[in-house]
C-alpha cells in the first residue's frame, strides 16, 4: 500500500499507480468525505454531468404548478404563524 504525505498547503499526491489505475486526470474533482477521526474516503464527481442531469430534470418541471404549490405552502404557513382560521 503507498504511502503519501500532505503538503504545507494540505494537498495530498495520490500515488501514481493509482491515478493510473484509476485513470484519474489533472482537474478531475472529488468529493471529500471523513468517515471517522483517522480516515476520509475520496469519491470522484463530475460537476459537468450533475449540472447535465439537474437541466435535464428541471426541464420537465410545471412551473405554474411549482408556483401554486409555493403560494398554497406560503399562505398555510402565514395562517400557522398568524393563527388566522380557513
């Protein structure tokens, strides 16, 4: 298992063997998780296929419903807050 070091700004060089076993490539992203005191889990993320996929979703939104709903859920909390009877 290699072993590496963090630098005096905290970046961490993933040994060799396994950017190429992973084919990881300069400017690739992860995302950084700590499981426990002594141990993070590295996942790697594609922020351009995300942001893909969040279009392609948002896309089949109703945005009148979506404005409906918003109105219907603001006005049941005002009547919560202001205690105003239907």
């Amino acid at each position: 298992m290699p072993v590496t070091k963090v630098d005096e700004k905290g970046r961490i060089l993933l040994p060799k063997e396994i950017r190429d076993r992973m084919n990881i490539k300069p400017g690739e992203e992860f995302l950084v998780a700590d499981v426990d005191r002594d141990a993070v889990i590295l996942k790697r993320i594609d922020v351009k296929k995300m942001l893909e996929d969040l279009i392609e979703k948002a896309k089949g939104v109703d945005l009148e419903k979506l404005e409906q709903e918003v109105e219907e859920e603001g006005n049941r909390i005002a009547r919560k807050k202001y205690k105003v009877l239907d």
